[in-house]
C-alpha cells in the first residue's frame, strides 16, 4: 500500500499539471490566485504538524505545500507564456535573430524558425535568400528584415507548444556568426553524421538522420504517410530508446568512474544529445527522466519507472506549461507510460519463448499507451502497427546504434572508407524503409 501511494501522488500531480497547463488561457484567475493562497499557508500548517510530531516530518505533509506550489507555478507560467503570444504584433522587424530551428527547404524557399525581439517566428525566406539561410543551422545569428503576419491557419497546439508568436516574411538576410559555443559543437555533429552517410541515396540519408538524432527535414510526402500508416513515425522522432543508446555507448567508461563523476559526465552527454537533436519535447521527456535516474542511482537508490515519468512531467511542465499541447510530447508520455506500466504483466501473461515475448510486450505496451493518442490526433489507426513495429524495430535499433557509434566516426573518412562502415546502418534504413 506504501509503494502505491508513493507512486499515486507523483502521477496524480503529473496529471493535474498536465489539466491546468492545457486549460489555461492568457489571463490570471481566481483559481490561480486560490493555489498560491493555498500554497503559502499550507507552510505554516506543515510546520505546525511537524513540531507536533516531534520534529519528523512525514513524506505526506511535504508533499502537499510542494504539490500547490507547482500548480500554481505551471497556472501562472502558463497564463504568462500566453499572454506573451497574444501580444499585438510589429508590422515589420528589422534586427538580428537566431535560428530556432534547422531551415527547411521548400517549393518557394525555405522556412524556419526565429527567435528576434524576445518572441519566436515562423520565418519564410524566398529564393533570393534561400542561398543565406540554407548554410545555417540551430543557433546560428542573422540580420533579418521583412514583414510580420499572423499564423492563418496553423494548428493552435502547434502554434502554441512551438511558442510562435506569428510569421515573419524576410525580405533580406545576412548571416553575422557570433554563435555560442554549444550550438556550434552540436552542428559540428550534426554536420559530421550527414557527412558520413553522403553514400546513401537522399531518401535513406534523411531516414537515417531521422531515426539517429530525429532529424526528418529531408523525407518526401509519400515516406512520412507511409511511416504514419504504419504506425512507425515514434522512430523517426528521438525518445527514450535514443537516449539509451547514449548511455550504453558511454557505459565502458562509466562503469570506471566514481559515482560523482559518473553523475555529471552522464548529465554532460544528456545534454549535449539534446541539443544535438534540437531539444524536441520527446528528447526533452527522455532527457529528464534520464537524469532523475541517473541522481537515484548515484544515490545508492532505484527509482520507478512511474514515479520518474511523473516527476519528469511535473519539471517539464514547471519549466514550459506550453509543452502540453504538443503532440510529440503527448505520443512520448503516453508511449512510456504504456511501457512502464504494462510491460512487465504483458510479459508475464505471454507464453512462448523470451525472444519473442520479451520484444512483443514491449511493443504492444508501447501501443496501448499510445494508440489513444494517436486516434485522437490523427484518426483511427492500422491493426498492422504490432507486426510492422515487431519488424521495423531490431533494423531501427542497429541503425540507432551505428549512427551513435560509427556513424560521426565515418564523416571524418573518405567516402569509400565510410560507404563500408555504413553497410550495417545501410541495410537497416533499407529493411525499416521496406517494413513501412
């Protein structure tokens, strides 16, 4: 009974983040205020409890002063972040801004995301500019001038979970550097990775980045339906199993460390993979929860998996309410939730052998927690998504693994030297691409 309030709690928090983040809107109510009323005076009534006791405080008493406090942090957060978007808006800008997010080549240009005059834009850049903005990536600073509109008929989650303010049609642009430190490191990456698949065909190269760091910007209409239809788009969109790979890789040295430094140079290449692959809300879900993990275990303690995801959900939330109404934020919490609850009794339910039983239930725990979701997002969903998963996911695995390894390895060699290096990664982007 223990252990399931001391799951229950962390979960019912994370749920009623999750309701007052997406119910907010721009303005600061009555019920905001009630929570911060609540959440000061329940400190003194802890500490009245707490000298009655004797001076032992119990898990429960702190829980519920720190339980308000983040609601009321994740009200206030979001009706502030809101309010910001529905600002009025300039009739035209003329500053240097950052890139938000890798440019994205289009029929009539390229598109990206901004950050200029403390607000996020989504950018069209025309043919004429098309040359500047597409030798720059994430963090990179430019000059931009052109007029600003408002986002017609976008999805208000997206709008909302992308905090984008409006779209900013550039007129000119010229790239100025001046970008810090860490952005540079990760595109270097980055830039090394699409280097050493430079002999894969356009669409396996943009399947293997996407399946590696998540990047998709170089897949046509047809591949994205099919992954879609299929039910394998969660593996062109970084989670949990990317950020393993990442401590697996780092397992050799780890194990050789003491806990102090394997906590913080753990919690180093967590956070450079984030930035890496662009700090997309799923990446950010398994970064998270991956560093709880990693401050348990160094502890001397083991954490649940409900209990980290909950928790994980919590900070997110405290840190961007707006997080939401993202979809991929949804699908990843969703997804995990389905994994650490069920995972384990669908394995136990099964007979057979473990090669087999072992990947089938965390696949079908994986698709129940998702699946709701994903009807209620995209529609119904194919009943071919299991086997199609079952399938996909070894090839997915090599590739994911190769990539993290080999695969920065291989841009710094010739392309021949590379092509053979990539012969494993090159036969699992083929088999996942023939699975869709």
């Amino acid at each position: 009974m223990n252990d399931l309030t001391a799951h229950l709690w962390p979960v019912l928090l994370a749920i009623a983040c999750f309701v007052v983040a997406l119910t907010a809107d721009g303005s600061i109510r009555w019920v905001d205020w009630m929570l911060f009323g609540a959440a000061c005076l329940s400190v003194p009534v802890v500490l009245f409890a707490n000298r009655r006791a004797g001076g032992r405080v119990r898990p429960r008493w702190v829980f519920v002063p720190l339980g308000i406090a983040v609601l009321t942090s994740v009200g206030f957060r979001s009706a502030q972040d809101l309010a910001g978007l529905e600002r009025p808006l300039p009739q035209r800008i003329d500053t240097v801004a950052e890139l938000g997010s890798d440019p994205q080549r289009r029929d009539h240009g390229a598109t990206a995301e901004l950050v200029a005059g403390g607000r996020r834009w989504f950018a069209d850049f025309d043919r004429s500019n098309e040359s500047v903005v597409a030798a720059l990536r994430t963090g990179d600073r430019l000059r931009v001038e052109g007029r600003v509109g408002s986002l017609e008929g976008a999805p208000p989650g997206w709008v909302r979970s992308r905090h984008l303010a409006g779209r900013l049609r550039v007129e000119s642009a010229e790239a100025v550097g001046d970008t810090l430190p860490w952005f540079r490191i990760a595109n270097g990456f980055h830039s090394l990775l699409v280097d050493g698949a430079a002999s894969m065909s356009e669409q396996h190269r943009a399947l293997y980045t996407g399946l590696v760091v998540g990047d998709d910007r170089g897949q046509d209409d047809l591949t994205q339906f099919r992954f879609r239809a299929a039910g394998l788009t969660h593996l062109l969109a970084v989670s949990g199993q990317n950020m393993v790979f990442v401590l697996v890789v780092l397992s050799p040295l780890l194990s050789r460390i003491g806990f102090r430094w394997r906590w913080l140079l753990g919690v180093a290449a967590i956070g450079g993979f984030v930035v890496i692959t662009r700090a997309e809300p799923s990446v950010l879900r398994a970064a998270v929860m991956a560093v709880l993990a990693l401050t348990t275990l160094s502890l001397g303690r083991v954490a649940a998996g409900p209990r980290l995801l909950a928790i994980a959900v919590s900070v997110l939330l405290v840190a961007d309410p707006l997080l939401a109404h993202s979809v991929g934020f949804r699908l990843s919490v969703a997804a995990t939730a389905g994994l650490v609850v069920l995972a384990r009794p669908l394995g136990r339910a099964m007979s057979g052998p473990p090669w087999l039983t072992a990947p089938l239930s965390v696949t079908l725990a994986a698709q129940m927690g998702a699946v709701p979701v994903m009807v209620a997002t995209f529609g119904p969903v194919s009943v071919l998504s299991v086997p199609a998963n079952l399938a996909a996911e070894p090839a997915a695995a090599l590739v994911m693994s190769s990539g993290l390894t080999v695969g920065f390895g291989a841009g710094l060699l010739r392309e021949d030297l590379a092509e053979v290096l990539q012969i494993p990664a090159r036969v699992g982007v083929w088999w996942v691409e023939l699975v869709a």
